[in-house]
C-alpha cells in the first residue's frame, strides 16, 4: 500500500471512528462519558492529524528523491 493511500485510509478510519463514537456518546450521557472523549477521541484525533502531515511530508521527500535520481 503506497502512503498515499494509506493516509487516506487513515483518515477515513479516523472519520468512522468519530461518527461511531458520536453515535455511542448520544446514549452515554455522564462523566465517564467526557472523561473518555477527552482522555482519548481527543488524542486519538490529535495524533491522526499530526501523522497525517507527517506522512504528506514524507511522501514529498520521498518524490523528491525519485525525481532526483532519475
């Protein structure tokens, strides 16, 4: 899988996991509820975004080099 499509697999993922988690957040109403949106959806989305600029970037890098050794 080239890194490409695996940062759009990423974010796609990402995306599911936030819908699925909105729809179980609509019946889990209590501090639990916003203890584990902010200890974990939070970071997970955070890191997510981060990796994915990291992985653009490499992917730029790694272009580069290809069209340098050509």
């Amino acid at each position: 899988m080239s890194l490409s499509a695996s940062r759009t697999r990423l974010v796609a993922i990402t995306k599911d996991l936030r819908r699925n988690w909105e729809s179980a957040r609509g019946a889990w109403r209590d501090e639990k509820c916003i203890e584990f949106d902010q200890l974990f959806m939070s970071d997970i989305e955070s890191s997510v975004n981060t990796a994915v600029t990291v992985m653009q970037e490499l992917e730029d890098v790694i272009q580069q080099v290809k069209k340098d050794c050509e």
